[in-house]
C-alpha cells in the first residue's frame, strides 16, 4: 500500500477536526433561508442548529481510535444521479480500508420504517427532490457517531454534501481532503438510473441497460466511442431484482434537474477551494476503474482491489 501512503500524506489527512462551531453555526444560519428550495423542515424537532451541533460532535476524533479499522481519509464523491457514485466510492472504501458511507442509503433506511415522518420523506424522494438539510445532517450525524464508536477515523461521503449549506457546514467541522466529481455523458446517465436493478435480498447493485454512444467527432475512428455493457445479476439474485422507485423516467429527470440547481454550486465551493478533481468516465467499470487509480495515484494498489 506505498501509493496510498503517498496518498494519504498528499491530501493531509491527519489534519485535526476543525472546532470553530461559532462561526459556522453563524454561516450555516444565514445561508438557511436561501437553500430551503424544498420547504419547511419535515420534523419540527430537527432544527439546523441542533443538526449542525450534532455533525460537529460526531465528527470530532474518536477518543479511542483503532488503529486497524482504516486510515482517516476524509472524501467527498459528487457526481450526477447515475454516473457511479456508490460503484466507485465503495471499491475505493474497499481498498483504502475506509467506510463507505451513502446518504441515500440512510435515507432509504429511514423510509423503510413507518411513521408519518416517513411517509412524508417517501414523497419527497419518490418526487427526485432532496430532503431538507437538517433532517439528512441528524441521520448522518447518528451514522458518524456509530461509526465513532467502533473506532471508524475517516470515510468516503457518497452523497453528501448535495447544498451549498451541507458543504459549508460540513467545512466547519472536518477538513474534507478531496473531492472526486465523477462525470459522465448527459445520455448514458438517464440510461444507467433506468437499467438500474437492486437485489431485494442482498442488496447488490446491477444494470441491465446496454449503453452504447457513437462518438460526434465524425473522424470514425471509434476513439470517441462510449460502451457500457450491461452488469448482469447471478442467477442467485435474478427473481429478486427490483427497481428503485425514484428510478423512473419523469423522476431521474427531475433528479437530474435538481442536482444542476442545488448540487452544482457545490462543486464550484470545492473548486475554489483547490479540492476539486475532476473525473471523466471513459466508459464501463473496466476502462474506469484503472483510470480513476492512476488520477489518484493508487495504481500500485489496484492488485488489492476487487476486479
Ligand atoms: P441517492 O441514492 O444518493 O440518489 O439519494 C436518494 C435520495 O435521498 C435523493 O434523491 C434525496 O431525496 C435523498 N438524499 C440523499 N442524500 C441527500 C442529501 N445530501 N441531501 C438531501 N437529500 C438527500
């Protein structure tokens, strides 16, 4: 693992938590106002204030850090619904050791319990929009502070921050050391949500959707080429596929409407703050993978990742 040493001295990792709670409670009160595009919190226990408190409490050093639990990257992934987020942030979570942690996973998690709380969340995801701010740092705080607990140090954030008001509250309380926007052609994104399967019993993720994109350049040498095979299930969990309910034409599309709205601006918070790297997919897992190694200086580690 010397690349990922390298690594992990390139992006600071070991740079404390930051403590200025005043300062960012001050920032993320005032900017609260512009991001609720999504209305009134849900749940009139959770205010921002109270959630941002929470995030900064769970996200301090574990007083007991267990040296053999992962290394304390602190990653953010971004990228549009669809392009791979959680594919590449749980094979990097896989081979640097550290917990790979989705926030849409927490958010389906929530709705899977029943309530009035949950049913109203299920409306607002089944619809492509976002949760409010609040309610996403509480359920995050509660998985940092679990993780905490069993000695977790660093994680590769897959969702999260999707507002500018999650990226400045996130900034006050940890030192993000990269953020990896992943970006992949407009077409073979609706394609991917909607080819997407889920595996009802283990949870594993496939896609049925073959993408294949003729390049514009009109040379015709095929180098401009994009073919994504399709990632077909085992005959184990083939009876037990579903679909995702937001996975429908008219809600990826507002999926993707929101996210150009509410998440681009927080690339360009990252970009700002030089932690930004950009990240084109040539293509499938195959030709991906290997690429994304070499951008972040891992590829001397790709013999312990899974193929
Ligand atoms: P994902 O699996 O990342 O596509 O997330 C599924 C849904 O969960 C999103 O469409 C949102 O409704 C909600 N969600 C996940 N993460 C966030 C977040 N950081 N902020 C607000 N809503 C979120």
């Amino acid at each position: 693992m010397a690349v990922a040493h390298r690594l992990f001295r390139l992006f600071s990792p070991f740079t404390p938590a930051k403590n200025n709670l005043s300062s960012f409670l001050i920032r993320s009160l005032s900017s609260s106002s512009s991001s609720s595009t999504h209305g009134p919190s849900l749940d009139p226990e959770i205010d921002l204030k109270e959630a941002a408190a929470e995030l900064e409490k769970s996200s301090s050093p574990s007083s007991s850090p267990s040296p053999s639990k992962g290394r304390n990257f602190h990653w953010v992934f971004l990228g549009c619904p669809g392009v791979g987020k959680g594919t590449y942030a749980s094979r990097l979570s896989t081979l640097l050791g550290v917990p790979h942690i989705a926030t849409g996973d927490l958010v389906r998690e929530e709705l899977s319990s029943s309530g009035l709380l949950s049913s109203q969340l299920k409306e607002l995801v089944n619809h492509g929009k976002l949760v409010p701010d609040e309610f996403i740092i509480s359920l995050l705080s509660k998985r940092l502070e679990a993780g905490k607990e069993k000695g977790e140090s660093g994680y590769i954030l897959d969702g999260f921050p999707r507002t500018v008001t999650q990226a400045e509250i996130l900034e006050g309380v940890i030192n993000v050391d990269l953020v990896i926007n992943l970006k992949l052609k407009e077409e073979a994104l609706l394609a991917k949500c909607l080819g997407r399967k889920i595996c009802s019993e283990c949870g594993a993720n496939y896609n049925v959707a073959c993408i294949d994109i003729k390049g514009g350049d009109g040379d015709g040498d095929g180098d401009d080429r994009m073919y994504m095979p399709p990632l077909l299930p085992p005959p184990k969990c083939e009876s037990k596929l579903i679909t995702r309910a937001d996975d429908t034409e008219e809600v990826v599309k507002e999926r993707l409407r929101v996210y150009n709205k509410m998440t681009q601006p927080v690339e360009e918070f990252y970009r700002k703050r030089g932690k930004l790297l950009e990240f084109e997919l040539p293509g499938g897992i195959p030709q991906s993978w290997p690429k994304l190694l070499r951008a972040l200086h891992l590829e001397d580690d790709k013999q312990s990742a899974i193929a």
